[in-house]
C-alpha cells in the first residue's frame, strides 16, 4: 500500500494502530493531513480522544477505510470530530486476494464497483433474490495467482447502470456471515 501511494508523490505518515492517539492527532495536525486511510477500529481511539479533549481534526477531507465495515452510526460519530465536508468511502479486499471493489460517490453501504482489471468475480450458489457466496480469481498476483478463491462474503450484483458514469460492475455485499463458511479466505473490507 505504501509503495502505490509513493507512485502518486503524497506524503505519508505511516501510523499503526500502535501509537497512542494523542501522537496520532498530533501527528495529523502538525503535517496538515488532508487523507486518513483506517481501519474503522483503529480510528476509534483516536476518535474518542478527539471527543475528550473537544478537538477536531479539521483538516481531513476524506476518509478511506478499510479491513471491516463502516457503519452509519460510526460514520456520523466520526464526522464530528473531522471536518463537516468530510467524505467517508471504503475499499473492498482480502488479504488473500487482494483488492477487489471501491467506492463511488453513488456507492451505498456494502456497494463497490469492482477492479476488473484486478480480479475476475464470480456468484455461485445463487439464490431466488441473486445473492450467492462471491468467489475472486486474481491472476495479476504473479507469485501468487489466486483461482476461484471464496471470500466468505455474500453478495448480489447490481444490473443498473451507476450513476457515476463508471462501467465497472458493482456488487452489493449482504449483511451476515456467508451461508457456509470458508477457510479458504477470510473478508476484510
Ligand atoms: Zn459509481
């Protein structure tokens, strides 16, 4: 991940969940960051000092989370202490398979757009209403190609256009834990 964002010349400060969140703010403060890319977990902390000691972190613009899902009443607990305009989205991938879906600004809760250059989707098990177990095939993983990998998510395809403008296919995740479960790969999204 640090080595993509290179390619792109950002600054960035590699904070781990490790470090205590008065760093953390500090941290954000001093160097003006304007991009946090966090498990919603580990913002948490950072949130909580944020709330204690009646500060903000004013200068995030976007918010890029990752690992596990963000919901709407983290969401809105977060915004108040970003900026007000801060724009939350999420990225959809397994540390097996690697990244497979972002988010849009039309993208809802558990929606992504997939990589298509990236992975191959497939629903199999599909049942009356189109949710089936989603299975990933990434082959740009040269050392380690991946084949038909069960993510040990459920999920549905949605056929209607996004109003994005983007023709990448999109999936919504479902809520719950997959039907059967996988040791094959475990979600992290
Ligand atoms: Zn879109």
């Amino acid at each position: 991940m640090y080595l993509a964002l290179a390619e792109t010349g950002c600054c960035t400060l590699p904070l781990g969940k490790s470090e205590d969140p008065d760093s953390v703010i500090d941290l954000v403060t001093r160097f003006d960051a304007n991009v946090l890319l966090v498990m919603p977990s580990n913002l948490g902390p950072v949130i909580t000092r944020l709330e204690e000691t009646g500060r903000r972190l004013e200068s995030i613009r976007l918010a890029v989370t990752d690992g596990e899902p963000l919901y709407p009443s983290d969401e809105a607990r977060f915004r108040k202490s970003l900026e007000d305009a801060t724009v939350f989205r999420s990225v959809f991938q397994t540390s097996d398979t690697g990244t497979i879906g972002y988010q849009c600004g039309s993208c809802g809760p558990g929606e992504f757009h997939l990589h298509e250059e990236l992975q191959l989707a497939e629903l199999v098990d599909v049942d009356a209403d189109g949710t089936g177990q989603l299975i990933t095939t990434n082959l740009e993983r040269h050392l380690t190609p991946v084949v038909r990998q069960r993510t040990g998510d459920l999920a549905r395809a949605l056929r209607q256009p996004c109003p994005c403008g983007d023709t990448a296919p999109r999936i919504r995740l479902a809520d719950g834990p997959a039907r059967s479960s996988s040791s094959e790969g475990r979600s992290s999204r």
